[in-house]
C-alpha cells in the first residue's frame, strides 16, 4: 500500500467524516504554533521496518513577508520514494508553492514517476504536472487553475501541527487544491478524544487529527509537531524518531 495515496486522492471521502450531532467548524491554521525543525521518522508497514522520513520547517522573513518553507524526503522500501517543497504565507496560510516527485512502481500501471511544479500568483495556481512511464515517455501538463481565498494546499496534512482551536470531537472544514489532480474540494480534519504515544523519540501527550483515511498525532504543549502518523486500517504508520536544528 503505497504511504501517500491519502495524499494523491484526498477529499474523496472527506464529505462523510465530519462529527454527528456537531455542527463544523472553519479550518484554520496558525503557523506561530510551530517552531523551526528538523524531524525524523520510522516507516512500519505491518508492523516491520521498511523506511525511513526527514520533514524540515524553516521560518523566512524577507521584502516579501513571512513564510513557512517545509521540505520532505522519504523512502518505502521497496517501491516508494519522495520529495517534497512547499512554502506558505506563515501569517494567512495562504498558499506560495509546490513541488512533489514520487518515484514508485504501481503494479498494473505503467507510470513510475510523478511531479508537479507550482506557484500561486494573483489567486491563480500555474505551474505544470509531470508524468513518466516506464518505456521513458514523458507527459507535460500545463496548470492555470483559479485558487479561491481560503483554498490550501492539500498537502497541508503535513502542517496538522498548525491546526488551530481544535478540541476533541471537532470537525474542521475548509477547501484544498489537489496538487495531482488539479482540482478543488472539501478537506475535511476531525479531531479525536486526547491519548498518549510511545514512540522511538519519546513519550507524548497528542490530539488525534483524522483526516482523509488517515491518523495523525499532534503534541498538545508547544512547540507543536506531528510525532506519528497511520492509515485508518493499520497497515501502515510512521513514528518520530528523533528532532534537531534544521539544516540550511
């Protein structure tokens, strides 16, 4: 089972995962919860080792404001490798750029690479999707998409430590821009009952955050961060290993 499908077919489901009885509330998210990072993770599937993830938050400021740039690598052994760049606006949210490449072997298909390169520019998403086969073809396609306001990245599963005012029982509900597909729809983040992790880095007090098929567990003290990760059925999950100073 391939780790980041949630990620490449996210919001197919998310109309059925908000909370009965509780009306929704706006997703929002607030960088200031977050600290400069680097942070290492485990990948189990079944519960045996078989990779291995390095995300990295650095915070700029320059002429044309704050942002948040993340970066990711990460392997699956053995048909899944990644990376990963995205920066945001740190004070809105807004969206600033995308980069993703997926490398893997899909059985039954003959893709083998995924890309996409984008950049936000007066409410418009541009930029291009790369595809390649495994004869070596190569597929281009041009983006010129509107992004409306409030609209996220969908990758910014990988920023649920900046979800804001979440409490237990909540459904968060906002829209996302699916980088892949080159579409809008609704990203949908509820949050679960409080529980404490174990993982190799340490023991955690975290916030359950669900959201498209998938599990993640967020400190609840600042500095906020994502300490493990799973799909809903267990096959597969991720833990923090260790944290440090990022890189530049």
């Amino acid at each position: 089972m391939r780790w980041l499908s949630f990620l490449l077919f996210a919001g197919n489901t998310a109309a059925g995962q908000t909370t009965p009885g509780r009306p929704a509330k706006p997703l929002r998210f607030d960088f200031a919860l977050m600290a400069e990072s680097r942070d290492s993770f485990v990948f189990q599937v079944r519960g045996e080792e078989r990779g291995w993830a390095v995300w990295q938050y650095e915070l700029r400021s320059d002429e044309a404001g704050q942002e948040v740039l993340y970066t990711a690598r990460s392997e699956l052994r053995p048909v899944e490798s990644e990376s990963l760049r995205i920066v945001v606006n740190r004070l809105t949210g807004a969206p600033v750029a995308s980069f993703q490449r997926l490398d893997f072997f899909a059985p039954g298909s003959d893709t083998v690479q995924l890309e996409h390169d984008l950049d936000v520019h007066g409410g418009e998403v541009t930029g291009r999707r790369r595809a390649r086969t495994r004869e070596g073809e190569i597929r281009l396609t041009p983006v010129h998409t509107a992004l409306p306001a409030g609209a996220v990245w969908n990758n910014y599963a990988f920023f649920a430590a900046a979800v804001a005012q979440a409490s237990p029982g909540d459904s968060l509900v906002g829209r996302s821009y699916r980088e892949f597909a080159d579409s809008l729809g609704p990203l949908v983040v509820v949050a679960e009952a409080p529980t404490t992790v174990t993982v190799p880095a340490g023991r955690y007090d975290v916030l359950p955050l669900k959201a498209n098929g998938f599990r993640l567990y967020v400190t609840r003290a600042a500095p906020r961060r994502v300490v493990k990760g799973e799909t809903l059925d267990g096959v597969f999950n991720f833990e923090l290993a260790g944290s440090g100073p990022p890189t530049r």
